[in-house]
C-alpha cells in the first residue's frame, strides 16, 4: 500500500517542525546565558570552570574508550549456518564424506539440515544411485574443531548409513567431470597413464596389471568378462586389459557404486580404442667426455634392441640387476616394457644403439626404480641421469615413495640413490638391500634437461 500526503498536509508539517527547533534554539540560549553568568560573577566561578573542563575531558575519553571496546567490536557469529553459510571463528577444514540415505523426497534435505546445524558448508555434491537407495558423496568445509566421530553421529541421526569420511585438500576442490576430462587426456596421451588415472579417479585402492602370459612363457589364466564385475561385496572390481590380462582394482574400505564401475570402464574402453601409445619425446645429452646420447621412452617395440644389449651385458651386470638366473633375464624384458606395468626409459647413442634402459613399475601401492647399463658405458653418470629422471615421473604422477632392490655389492646403484639427495632408508631382506626414497614435499631433483642441456 503507498501513502499519498498532499502539499497541504507536508506544509503544515514543515511549520511545526520549525517552530519546535526554534523553540529549542531559545531554551539552549537561555540556559547557556544562565550558566556563564553563575561562572563569571558567582565566588568559585574560575574553579567551576576548570572542573566542568576536567568532567567534559573525563567524560569524552571514556566514550571514545567504551565506543572501540564496544562499538565497532567484530559482530558475533550467526548461531545458524546453511550450505553458503560462513564459516566458524578458528579456521576450517576440508572433508569428503560419502553417506548412504534412501531414496525418498525429503532424505538428502535431513542431511542438509543436520550438516548446517553443525555449521558445515557443502561444497560439492555427487549422487551415486542404487537399487535401494542413494549414496552422496560432499565435498564439505566443516568447522577445524569438528572431529569425524561427530559428524558420523549426526549424519546418522539424520538418516545417513555407512558413512565414510577423510580430510580432503585443495586438489579435490576440482569438480568431477572436469577431473575425469583430466584424466581421459592423460589416458589418450600415454599409455602408461592408465593405472595412474584409475588410481586418482577412485581414490586409495591397488591397482595390479595381472599379464595373459607369464615372463617364463606361461599362461597365467588371469583374464575378465568384456564389461567387467564387482567381485567380493563390491570391493574388488576386475575389468579386461586391453593387452591381455586382467586389471584388478581394490578398495576393502570402500565398496565401488555403480558410477564409479562404469567411470574406470570408460577409461579402460578409451584404453583399447586408441591402442599402443607413448610420448615420442626424446632428449640429447653430452657426458663430460663429449659423446651424445639420446635420452627417449621405450615400449615393447624396443624389446629386440634391449634383447641385443643383454648379450652384451656381463653375467655380473644382469644378475645385479635381476636378482636371478641370468639365462631367465631377456624373457622379463617383455614384460617390463609395456606400459601398462610402468614407465621405461631408453639410451642410445649416436648410432642409435641402446646401452642403457631405467624402469619404473607400478607395484600395488607402490613404485618400483630399477636400472641396468651396458658395461662399456657404466661410470659415465647414466645411471644416475635416469634414476632422476624415473623420480620426477614417479613425483609427477603422485607417488610418495619408490625403492630400488639391490645388493650392497653393487655400489653404483647405491651411490645413484645417494645423489638424489633424499631421505633414504635402508632394509636388509635376506641378504637382498631395499632402499626406499621418500618423495613426500620435496622438489624433484634435477635432471640434465631441467638443468638447460640441448632438447629435440
């Protein structure tokens, strides 16, 4: 409704408006003459004015004093929070939660009212649907005092099962289809990048390429439907590599939902569509003797070149290297080139003979570094040159940690772990020397490329 005042009615107001502060301007008048006539003729007035003086200082500090305590004090935090709600006094923190509510109108706003109860922000949300109900997976940033065991208990109380939390950071503030794109082009770009993306796209699992074929020649039996299965209460999930074999994922914490068995799918259908594939980037290098080498990726097409530079290696030089019967060394080079069980990197000379190979295998969880070097071209700083350059890629694709198995006889694989300059430790298994270098917030040491030598 608006309300209509006429001019009569406003100029009536402005009148009687006017006559009261006029009205108020005399009786200030009057009274401030009242006062300075009782100061100036009265027997104290000279001390009556100073002590006025005194009370109107005392009074003005302690205004300005109660004003800046008071006043402008920052104003206290709202007592509700929603999903856009701010967050509270102490800092924050970052959490993934995945709970299982039923499927029903009216069960995720429960949720979201209990979350906002406990002044949690919902940053992301993913629905992974069921055949009786719905698991939600948030992003959240919850209050830094929050402990898990109360959030768990909320979400229960509102209707949450078989909630799973753990602290998140930055990365996975990245959206999901943006993240899965992500990854597809790493996949479409390099082979070897396959158990790496499965790996960051569900999280903390392990991951092993099981081969059709052994390194001895003998069928292993490891093989998978051609859509795949969940196996073992959802926990296991075992797709078809698309080399042969079987590629078997694991998560006992976490059962796989049908979203993310059809995601890692995908990835591995992208896998075999595109075919045998690595970066044909390669890099020269000059030793300190003044000859050339090429520094390149290798892959199973390479397999007859190291067969040739295993015949010119010493018995001493592959049996540091493979721990074994020398005579069985050339029948794993088969399996150490694919790129689905890791990175290999090659050196060749200016002839374009292959001297030296550096592997770096996916184990499980774990990262294996592994070096062998034709004799005539040890003690040349090869070694070591590869060994930094399997690091950064191990860096590069999230690895914690890689080892190396050796014998403490074999003082150049030692000496190269030595130089990158690490943390180190050392395990002795049966005579077999373990040493793990941990990678976790350190730089990437630094290779000859990074270091400005010629690149083609």
């Amino acid at each position: 409704m608006t309300d209509v005042h006429s001019p009569k009615n406003t100029r009536r107001h402005h009148w009687r408006r006017d006559l009261v502060e006029l009205a108020a301007l005399f009786t200030a008048v009057a009274v401030a003459d009242a006062v300075a006539n009782t100061v100036v003729h009265g027997p104290d007035g000279p001390y009556l004015l100073a002590v006025s003086a005194v009370v109107l200082i005392a009074t003005a500090a302690f205004h300005t004093w109660w004003a800046r305590r008071h006043s402008h004090a920052p104003p206290p935090a709202p007592t509700t929070a929603g999903t856009g709600g701010g967050a509270a006094a102490g800092g924050t923190a970052l959490w993934r939660m995945r709970t299982t509510v039923r499927d029903e109108p009216g069960s995720l706003a429960a949720l979201c009212t209990a979350l906002a109860h406990l002044r949690v922000d919902i940053l992301t949300l993913q629905t992974h649907p069921l055949a009786d109900g719905t698991v939600d997976e948030f992003l959240l940033r919850a209050p830094a005092s929050l402990q898990a065991a109360e959030l768990t208990r909320e979400v229960a109380a509102a209707g949450g099962t078989g909630t799973w939390t753990e602290r998140a950071d930055a990365h996975d503030l990245v959206d999901t289809p943006a993240r899965v794109l992500g990854l597809a082009t790493r996949t479409a770009l390099d082979a070897a990048e396959l158990p790496l993306a499965l790996r960051q796209l569900l999280g903390r699992c392990t991951i092993h390429s099981l081969p059709a074929v052994s390194p001895t020649g003998r069928p292993t039996g490891a093989t998978a439907p051609v859509e795949g299965v969940l196996e073992e209460g959802e926990t296991v999930m075992r797709l078809r590599d698309p080399n042969g074999g079987a590629i078997t994922v694991e998560r006992p914490y976490l059962p796989f939902t049908p979203t993310e068995f059809a995601r890692a799918r995908a990835l591995v259908e992208l896998d075999a569509r595109l075919g045998p594939r690595i970066p044909r980037s390669q890099d020269v290098l000059t030793l300190p003797e003044g000859r050339e080498i090429t520094v390149r990726r290798a892959d199973q097409g390479d397999l007859e070149a190291a067969r040739a530079m295993h015949e010119r290696c010493s018995d001493r030089t592959l049996n540091l290297r493979y721990h074994g019967p020398v005579a069985d060394a050339a029948g794993y080079l088969n399996h150490l080139l694919s790129p689905r069980f890791g990175r290999t990197l090659a050196v060749e000379t200016a002839s374009g003979r292959l001297v030296a190979l550096g592997h770096l295998m996916w184990d499980g969880d774990e990262t294996e570094v592994a070096l062998v070097v034709e004799d005539d071209w040890q003690r040349r700083g090869i070694g070591s040159e590869l060994l930094g350059r399997l690091v950064a890629l191990a860096r590069e694709a999230g690895c914690e940690s890689v080892y190396a198995v050796t014998q403490s006889s074999n003082t150049g694989m030692v000496a190269a772990m030595r130089g990158l300059n690490l943390p180190l430790d050392y395990q002795i298994e049966e005579g077999t020397l373990v040493i793990t270098a941990r990678l976790n917030g350190l730089p990437v040491p630094r290779t000859r490329r990074q270091a400005g030598r010629a690149e083609r």
